[in-house]
C-alpha cells in the first residue's frame, strides 16, 4: 500500500518501521511522526549517517519500511548530502513530503529545582547560534557538542544538573528531562523540509486530487556548454509548469561538474509533465524521476 | 590596492588581517594562506560564526581588510549561510576565489610516544565520516567534538596523552601537536571552495588577462511564476555566457519563496557581460551584483 493512499491521518491501517539519521529525539523524529501519525510508527530507526539511513533503506530484508530524511531548511538551505545520496541510490523514490518547524526548548535535568541553578548550555553550534537573543540575556556558559538530542541525551546520561539542552521538546520527553522554556529560537519561522522515500518499487497512485497539489523532484545532467541548462528547463517552461526549486550539485565523481536537481508542480503521470519529462529525457545526457509525492 | 592586482604571491606589498569562521587552525586558515601566501598575512581574525565574519568585516574601523568564507564543498554541497549573507549584508564584494583540498590528517599530543597508545579519536562528526576506512581499521573509540580544529585544541589544552584528534595538518603545527598519519580521508578529492570577500567599496580592476579567466557572481529574485526563472537565464544563454553554478535559496523572510545565486564566466565590465546583465535588470525584482573575480 503506498503512502499517498493512505496520506490522511485516519486511513493508516499498517504500523511502519521508520529509519533516520541521528539521536533518538532528533527533529528527525519529530518530522516521522508529524507525516505518519505516532500511534502508525512501530519503531524508528536512529543511524548516526545519512549515508547509513540510504544503504540500509535498500539492503536486502532491511526492517525499515521508510526513512525520512531532511532536504532544505528555511535558514540554513539545502542538505546536499541528501540530493548527493538520492542520485547514487537506486530504487529510492520519493513518495511525500513534510515541513515542521524547527522550534528550540531549553531542557533540563528533573533534579534541577530552577532555572537559576542552571550554570552551562549544550547543544549544536547551529541551535546555540539561532538561540542568541535567548542566550545573551542569561550568564551561561555555551559549550558545543555535535548533536541537540546528544545534548539531552548527556544531560541524562551523565546526571548533568547545572547544565541546560537546546533541543526539541521530543527529546526531552524521551530522555525524562523536564522543559525549561520553549521556542526560544531567535527567529520562528525556521522550518526544515523532510522527503519521504522507500525503495518499494510500487509506484505511487495518482489520487483523486488537483495535479498542482503534487510534486515532482528529478535529477539530469547536461553537456558541459553555454545554454544547456536553459534549454532543458525549456522543456518545463514552455508547457508552463512551474518549477519550485532549482540546485547545482557538483558530480562527486569529478570535481566542479554538476548535476541539476530540480523539484516541479505536477505529477509525472500527468499528461502535461508526461511529455515535458520525454522531451527532457532527449535534451539530457542523464535524467532521473525521483518521484511525484503530495506537496506538505 | 585591490587583491586583483596583487594576486601573484611576489606582487603582495602589504600586509592584510583577515577574519574567518572557526577556530584557530581551521580549513579556513589554511585558504587564508594559500590565497595571500603566508608571509602577507599581517594577523587571522577566528570567529564563532559566518554571520560574525561578515559584521566584523562591514563594520566601522574594522581591522579585517578581507574575509575568506567556504561557499561549495565538493562532497558536501553549498554553505547556504554564505549566500544568505551575501544577500543580505550591504558593500559587500567577492573580490578573488580560492580552492583547496580539505585533507585530514591523524594528530597527537607530543608526550604520545606511539600511534598504538591511541584509545580514542576526536573530531567533527563529519571528518570522522569521511575517514571511515581509515578509522574501521583501528579499534579506537570514536567521539564527535564540535570543530576539527577545536579537537586539536582540545588534545592540547587537556593534555589528552591517549586521544587523536581528525584535523589539518596547520592545525597539528599551531597547537604544538605531532601528526602520526597524512591524507586518512576515503575521497581524496575533496575540495573546498573558498569566497574572498571585502567591504571595501574600490572595484577590482579587470587585469590583462582573457576574460573567460573571470567568474561573476550574482544574486536575483524573479516573480513566481511559470518561466520567469528561464526568462531570466536566457539573458545569459543567448549570448553564450557560460553558468557555472545556479542554486534556489528560500527567502529568510518568506519561507519556500526564492531568490537565485548564479555564476557565471566573464567579467561584469565585459561589453558582453554587461548587456547581458543590463537586460537581466529588466527581467528580475532584483538584481545585486557580487563581483566579478579571477577564477582559482
């Protein structure tokens, strides 16, 4: 049964095994239970690497039925690393989408009676730097470890009761930590975009829905000469499909090519994009479907 | 006196401070060097973070004359941060490129008299991926630290006898560390490109040199709507100016709306180039101009 038949919350009859990278608590974990629903996950399965979560998403009688990893966020931008994987792993495809936002708690041990106990911060340089407002107004000293749910994580582990988390409010809901204070992120519009994929090689149905509520990410390379990459969009903007994001990517195999990773509206078994896509196919040294999914 | 003047290392007659983001002994360090060469940096300016270098940088009574921040990493992709900021921060000018090899080496304190009394490695959970091979041969304890050269840092400061630090091989030399092993990264083809930037409003000079030596990079936002981007991009194609990178970047203010970074080869003051660029005005909601600069 694919996602996108059973994209509404109350249809999910299955309970699917979910791998992602990072810490158990990460906002990984957070955006797994936003698309599928919590009661619908039977297990998630934390790896420290993106490359990890990809090998064991196609390894023969892997557990994990999904992974949801993340492609772009609001601030930061995209996770090359994920478009770098989803061109080297075959039978990978995209089947949904979804945005949550990236929203800072400062967390602590159960035993620490009050906020003014707390001596030290911990967390990922990134979630330390978009907490700054936050942070100047307290005497704290900031110490950078690799990972905000690790953060949380230490603070249980080692009994760290002068010392705070920067991490999402999951993480401290795992670890048994309590919450000191919530959204004290800087700027709170931060979201992270999250791609579904499965290597199922059954295709996602198209649903009875408007085409522009899909999707549709490839991946192509042109020739190395002025006017490719015009002309292969041209194949897109002459049918009036409308592109939603656009990168370069250089080829890792040589240094400073680039492949083209391009999301669109329209589902790939729309006639529209059907013919857009064939027509690309010829203008292209290599074009990849990555998928058609519902927009988040 | 511009950087593009002086660019061949006997031509240097001054000597420059030049901020970065990271610790002491960075890569970004190391592309300090190797775009200045070593003798004509007066003093490197560490900064915790990219969005420090360039307020540090557009400040009045600054002692950084430039900045070198990473923008592309063969493996790892776009910094999206450098972008942002070159969006948003005023005077702010590319003014030369550099590329180098980000190749990690083994580090040890000077009291650890063999590689075989290493029990742990310490370094960027990054670092430590893309010395896998290298790592899966040693039975150490693996640990993830905030920053390469922080981990280096922190072998001296510590005194840690037993720990090897994943970091460069500048970054053994400045913190008094001996290297027990050179090149331990899987790829050795990863590249760092690094931005020479400067808030000092004086053009570079466009030099006696063929102009497919320079690069120019540009930053516009379009209207969304079908075609506006390939609108856009055939003010370059049609008169064969070669893109050499393109990327989507989310408007920090409006999240999943989207502005454009595009290289392309040429000079801004290029008769050919600049048609070009005048007729993208036209096209485009904005248009900002980062510079145009020799390629590395």
């Amino acid at each position: 049964m694919s996602v996108l038949q059973t994209s509404t919350r109350p249809g999910y009859t299955s309970k699917y095994s979910i791998a992602f990278q990072g810490e158990i608590g990460a906002y990984s974990q957070s955006a797994i239970y936003a698309f599928f629903g919590r009661d619908n996950v039977n297990e998630v399965l934390p790896l420290p690497t993106l490359r990890q979560v990809f090998q064991n998403l196609v390894r023969e009688g892997s557990r994990a039925d999904y992974a949801v990893v993340p492609i772009e966020n609001s601030l930061a931008g995209t996770i090359g690393e994920t478009l770098d994987l989803l061109l080297l792993s075959n039978n990978v495809r995209i089947v949904g989408e979804v945005r949550i936002p990236i929203s800072h708690a400062l967390i602590a041990h159960e035993n620490c009676s009050s906020i003014s106990k707390i001596r030290r911060v911990i967390s990922h340089p990134q979630a330390i730097a978009q907490c700054k407002e936050y942070l100047d107004a307290h005497d704290w000293e900031q110490i950078p470890v690799y990972d905000t749910a690790g953060a949380a994580k230490m603070i249980r582990d080692e009994n760290l009761e002068d010392t705070a988390a920067i991490a999402s409010e999951l993480a401290a809901e795992i670890y048994g930590l309590q919450i000191l204070a919530r959204h004290i992120e800087d700027d709170h519009s931060n979201q992270t975009r999250f791609i579904v994929i499965t290597s199922n090689a059954s295709s996602p149905v198209l649903v009875n829905s408007e085409a522009n509520d899909y999707r549709t990410s490839i991946i192509f390379s042109t020739e190395h000469k002025p006017g490719s990459l015009v002309d292969s969009l041209s194949t897109l903007s002459s049918r009036k499909i409308n592109l939603t994001k656009i990168e370069s990517r250089p080829m890792k195999s040589r240094p400073w090519e680039y492949y083209f990773y391009v999301d669109f509206e329209g589902h790939e078994k729309d006639e529209n994009c059907r013919n857009a896509l064939d027509e690309l196919k010829e203008r292209t040294i290599e074009l990849k479907i990555l998928g058609s999914y519902k927009r988040a």
